[in-house]
C-alpha cells in the first residue's frame, strides 16, 4: 500500500520538540521527505540520530533573511507545516507591548514570512500534481472560545486563522490549499514547563485536566494524524478550515 505522503516534500517549523517534531516523524512514517527545522539547532541533533532520514535545518522564523535563504536552497514543497508559536500567560493587564510584539512576531508574522518564501514553489507543485498544502498551528483557544489568561495568545491565533482563510481564498483556483489545526490541550514540554511554573504544580496540571471533558490531555499523537491528513491529498477538497482536535473541549 503505498503511504500516504509518499512523493511529497515538507517543511516543518518548531521541529526540534512537541507537535512539530513529532509531525515531522509522522510525515516521514507516511514516506514524505521532510525538511524540519527549529531555532534550537541542539534539539535537531537528536531527531535527525533516530530519524536520519530526516533533513534538519536551524532556522529562527522571526528572521526574514534566514527564510528566504533556507528557501532558496530546498527544493519546490508539496506543504508547509507552520508549527512555532508561544503561549503568553495573562490578562490584558498583564500583557505589555513588547510581550504582544513578540507573540504577533513569532505566532502570526512568521508564517506570513514563510508562505511568502514557499509559495511561488508550492504554487509549481499544484500545477505540476493538482494540490499543494498549507498547515498553520492556531488553537482551540481562540477558534470558537475564548479562555482566561490567554489574551494576546488567543489573539494571535484567531489572526492565525484569519491569514489561513485569507490564504486559502486567494489561492484556492490554483491547487494550493491552507487550513489550520487547533488542538486542546497537549503534554509537551512547554506545557510541562508552564505546570512547573505555577505555585501548586499538582493543581495546575489537575486544572488543565479538569477543562478536558475526556479527562486527559492530549498526547502529541491525537494530535499528528489530522497534520498527516490535511498534508495529504486525501484532504485535497479540504480548504480555508480551521479544524479543531480539542478532546470535546469546544463541544
Ligand atoms: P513547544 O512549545 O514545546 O516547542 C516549541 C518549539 O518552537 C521549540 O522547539 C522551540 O525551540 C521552537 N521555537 C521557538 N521559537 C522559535 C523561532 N523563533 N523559530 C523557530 N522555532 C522556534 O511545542 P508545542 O507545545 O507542541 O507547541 C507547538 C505549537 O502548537 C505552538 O504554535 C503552540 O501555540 C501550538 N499549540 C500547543 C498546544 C499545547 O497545549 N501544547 C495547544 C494548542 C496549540
């Protein structure tokens, strides 16, 4: 049977831990061959020891120069996996400018970096195979609810998803989709690291838990089977979605 990303060449970014690098090992598994990329070029040097398959790149979204250079070199993609972004904790009150420049910088103006430089690309792929895809990461804070101290991160991703649909208007006559996953609440090491940093660790993790109607958070891999899909052409008349992966969270 043949897998289901076979042929195909992806970019991942924020590869080096959590959902993007366990994407890139799942779109390796399905045969794609992946470029995947992170601004910590250590936490590369152990994905690309297990998977050596797999091309790793140190690449900071947040520098344009450094993008268009990476694109400069890698071959025309069938899909771009816009992973990096970081959670602010807080209010409005606790938010200060530069605290909003930043998550604005890395959560939303970095795939406008990268779907510049992959575009013209990704625009020859459709035409050559019929489709090529665009995978922003947004969240389920910010799709259809909101959620308490999470102001600036859950305006990033509704943006996130704005330029999502935006993206897929435009391009939607010339084969090249872009959709948006929003996942609930994943065990990954930020997320880890942001328990730790609550004065009660214990009743931090248990009020994350308790938001989740399925009584558990998720785990990377509820979360890279629906990156798989929307990267693959089994989701080719799938288009300007945002689709939520959340445990019932939004029910
Ligand atoms: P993570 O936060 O644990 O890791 C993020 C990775 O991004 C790190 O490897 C880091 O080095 C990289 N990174 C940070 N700044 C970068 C930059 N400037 N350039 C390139 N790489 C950079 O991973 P995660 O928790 O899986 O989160 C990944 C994405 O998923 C984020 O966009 C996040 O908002 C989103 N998300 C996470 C959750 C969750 O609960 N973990 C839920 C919904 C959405």
């Amino acid at each position: 049977m043949a897998m289901r990303l076979e042929g195909k060449s992806i970019f991942v970014s924020a590869a080096a831990q959590g959902i993007g690098r366990a994407s890139a090992i799942a779109f390796a598994k399905e045969g794609a061959r992946v470029f995947a990329t992170d601004v910590n070029a250590d936490g590369l040097v152990g994905l690309r020891a297990e998977f050596p398959q797999i091309e790793t790149h140190a690449l900071d979204v947040l520098d344009t120069s450094a993008v268009n250079a990476l694109a400069a070199t890698l071959p025309d993609l069938d899909g771009i996996f816009n992973c990096a972004g970081f959670v602010h904790n807080g209010t409005i009150e606790a938010v200060a400018e530069a605290d909003w420049d930043f998550s604005f910088d890395l959560n939303v103006k970095s795939m406008y970096r990268t779907v510049k430089a992959f575009l013209p690309g990704l625009l020859r792929r459709a035409e050559a195979s019929g489709t090529a895809s665009i995978l922003n990461m947004a969240s389920m804070a910010s799709s259809t609810k909101g959620f308490p101290n999470r102001l600036v991160y859950g305006t990033t991703k509704a943006a996130v998803i704005g330029f999502t649909k935006a993206i897929a208007a435009d391009y939607v006559t010339k084969g090249v989709r872009c959709n948006a996953l929003c996942p609930g609440t994943v065990d990954t090491p930020s997320l880890r690291e942001r328990i730790a940093a609550f004065p009660d660790p214990v009743e931090a993790e248990k009020a994350f838990i308790a938001r989740q109607p399925m009584g558990r958070l998720a785990t990377v891999d509820d979360i890279t089977p629906m990156a798989v899909y929307l990267l693959s052409d089994e989701s080719q008349f799938v288009s300007g979605q945002a689709l939520l992966v959340d445990g019932g969270v939004t029910i």
